[in-house]
C-alpha cells in the first residue's frame, strides 16, 4: 500500500497501478461499467509493505510505516465502498507479518458501521510460494480458492 519491496522504487506503489487497465501506460484508467457491481471483493495486499525490515535512509520507522499502511488501507477500503456501494462485501485478507495491520484496519471500519467489510486470516503453513519470487503456486491458487470459498459461502450475501 504505501511501500515497495525492501523499500525499492519509493515512488510506485499499489496504489499507483490500481485504477490502471494497463499497467504500464500511466493515465489508463480502467471504467467499470456503471451498473456492474460485484457481490464480494477480495483484497490482499500488503506483503511488500512488510516483508523486509526498514533500510536506513527509508522516511519510515516499524510504527511509521504500520500508521501509514493501515492508513492507506482504509482509504483504499472506502474508495471501494464508494466505488460498489453498501450491498457489496469486501474481504481483507491478513497473512503473515501484517496480519495484525488489516484486522485492525477491518475492526475500525466495522465500528464506523460499516459491517460490510470482513476480515479473513490466511493461515500459511502449507503454501509452497514456488511461484515466481516467493509468490503462491498453482497449488497455493488451489489452497487459497478452497479455504477462501469455505469462508466466502458463510458470508450473508445473495449470489
């Protein structure tokens, strides 16, 4: 949200590809149709921002760079809101070192009243990350998909 990995290119973060069609063309910005508004959300996001600890010469320290992220998140929480209105529900994933980070970032959005955003704990022990630079595999997609289905079907939403 608000740090690339190892503190690598300050400039560009998720926040700078989000809204893109294409990623690499700046100002391409991606329309959703007007009337399209999805059921759930699922957002992940965070593992750069937390995976290697703090350079010297960064503008953060640990607390810094938490206050940032869970601000950060819970704009980017509300810009969807705004985006696909109450009647969708929006899942923040927590995982590993900033699992704490987004729980939080869910508990303060739910006591403004907004119970429409869930958090999900994504428990690790048996994800491989042979992907490409330690991300999920096929077999982790195939992990997350079971778990994150199991979780999605108990949420009150009508499909």
């Amino acid at each position: 949200m608000v740090r690339n990995y190892n503190g690598g290119r300050p400039d560009v973060t998720y926040r700078t590809f989000c809204d893109r069609a294409l990623l690499n063309v700046s100002g391409d910005v991606w329309r959703t149709p007007g009337t399209w508004r999805p059921h759930l959300v699922v957002v992940n996001l965070g593992t750069n921002d937390f995976s290697t600890a703090v350079n010297p010469g960064e503008p953060w320290t640990p607390d810094s760079l938490a206050a940032a992220y869970r601000g950060a998140y819970g704009d980017f929480l509300q810009k969807l809101r705004t985006r696909y209105g109450a009647a969708t529900t929006i899942v923040a994933v927590g995982t590993g070192e900033f699992a704490g980070q987004v729980q939080q970032v869910v508990e303060t959005r739910n006591d403004v009243g907004d119970s429409g955003i869930r958090y999900w704990f994504l428990d690790r022990p048996d994800l491989d990350f042979l992907g490409r630079h330690w991300h999920y595999s096929a077999h982790d997609d195939r992990v997350i998909s079971e778990r994150l289905t199991s979780f999605a079907v108990g949420l009150p939403m009508s499909w």
